[in-house]
C-alpha cells in the first residue's frame, strides 16, 4: 500500500460501527479517536487536524496526561511500570473528562511528566468545543472510550520507523539514554503494541498508512467533519456519509 492510499473498514464513517457508537456530534460535539503504535504519527495527525480549524473550535486530548498518579512509589520504583499496558492508563477519569467537555463543561486536564513518570501539580483548563480529538497508542482499547467516539482511526507506521522516531524523541525530550530506551521497547513498548494496540485496528473506521506524511487520509477526514458541521447547521436528519458512502449496518 503507498503512503497515498488509506484503508477504510465496511463502516467507513457512515454513521454507525461495530460497537454501536453513538449518534454523530452528541449535544454538538465530535470526537474523534487517533490511535497507533508508538511513533506511529498519531500525534502529527492530531494537530493537522487541530490547525484546520480555529482554535476554539478543536480541543486535543492526549491519552498520555491520563496514565495514573503513582505519588505513593518511589522515582525507582516508578521507573519499573508498565507504561504501555491499558492499566497504566487511568481510563475512568479520561472517560468522565470526554462526558464532560461532550455536555459542554470545561475540565482541568492533567499533566504528566516523562522524567519524574508521574503526574504534574498543575493542571490544564479545557472548555468544551465543536471538535474533540483524543489521540494515544491505546485510545481505541477501551470499549467504553470508543462508545464515546463519533469516527475512529488507526495510524499504521512500520516497526523499525516507529522505533526510530521514539528512540530520537526519547533521547532528546526525556533524557533517556540509547540503552534506557532500547531495553524498554524490547521489554515492553514491543509485546504490548502486539498484544494491546495492533488488534484494536479492526475497531478503526479508516486505517492511515504512513502517519501525518499522509495528505489525502487528512484531506479526506477534514472533508468528513466539514460535512458533518454542515448537516447539523442545516438540521437535517439522517447519517452523515463519507464520499458519497452508504451504512453497511
């Protein structure tokens, strides 16, 4: 497949998935789910997505402000989790945040430090917007996350680029060493993208090859928001179709 092709599942954005999500812009709002592999491109895609469109109409979410506060370890102990497992993640909280910001009330988002591995004291304010995208390696794990969600896609980048990228961005913006990071991906970043992230890929509405170098993939999803915005600025009633597509279901 070339980086100008995109993969689309049998539901492609048709106004109804395999988990029976729910009825596109719940009380106006969008989400939209982004996940992938480590340096797969997810975040790239994220924030093209998020400078289409005004600011204060896009919100972006990072799965990984939401791994849980591990005040009670010690920095060693801290250092010895399992980042990349769905019990890293504290989903409850992130999940009562999206039901939040979808009935128009803004949240404090917290932030996490990859020195410390723990969470920030400060928090970050999020108001409500028309368009809320939720991107990390295990977004589309959680059954209760994706019920959440009004279209959900799935970066696909191979293994050695992914390796790549995270051995550069560890080393330069976390203050990992070259061993530090290569035992981890072999330790665990490897067998639980196998195990936990790879399969959630028959959840994605659109599989995106080649990450954010993908032009037409975000060409596309943009057309389909765009769309989306303008059916429910007229009202008119029915399923939002993608190109022209019909609901499989």
């Amino acid at each position: 497949m070339s980086s100008d092709e995109t993969s689309m599942n049998t539901n492609a954005i048709s106004g109804g998935t395999s988990d029976n999500s729910p009825v596109f812009g719940h009380n106006g709002c969008i989400v939209i789910g982004i996940a992938g592999g480590t340096g797969s491109g997810k975040t790239t895609i994220a924030k093209k997505l998020k400078e289409s469109y005004s600011h204060e109409f896009v919100q972006l979410i990072a799965q990984d402000s939401y791994y849980r506060d591990r005040s009670d370890l010690s920095i060693e102990e801290r250092r010895k989790i399992n980042y990349d497992s769905p019990e890293a993640y504290d989903n409850e909280l992130l999940i009562s945040h999206i039901d939040a910001l979808r009935s128009g009330q803004a949240i404090y988002q917290p932030t996490y430090s990859f020195v410390e591995h723990n969470r920030c004291k400060e928090v970050v304010l999020v108001k409500p917007a028309r368009i809320l995208i939720l991107e990390g390696i295990l977004a589309l794990n959680d059954e209760n996350l994706r019920k959440r969600m009004d279209v959900k896609l799935f970066v696909q980048t191979d293994a050695d680029i992914r390796f790549i990228r995270r051995l550069r961005r560890d080393i330069k913006d976390r203050g990992r060493t070259m061993e530090e990071v290569i035992q981890q991906y072999r330790n665990t970043v490897k067998p639980m993208h196998m195990l936990h992230v790879e399969p959630t890929k028959r959840y994605a509405d659109i599989i995106i090859p080649e990450g954010g170098k993908n032009a037409v993939a975000i060409g596309m999803i943009r057309a389909w928001i765009d769309q989306v915005i303008e059916r429910s600025q007229l009202k008119q009633p029915g399923n939002v179709t993608f190109f022209g597509s019909e609901d499989n279901n």
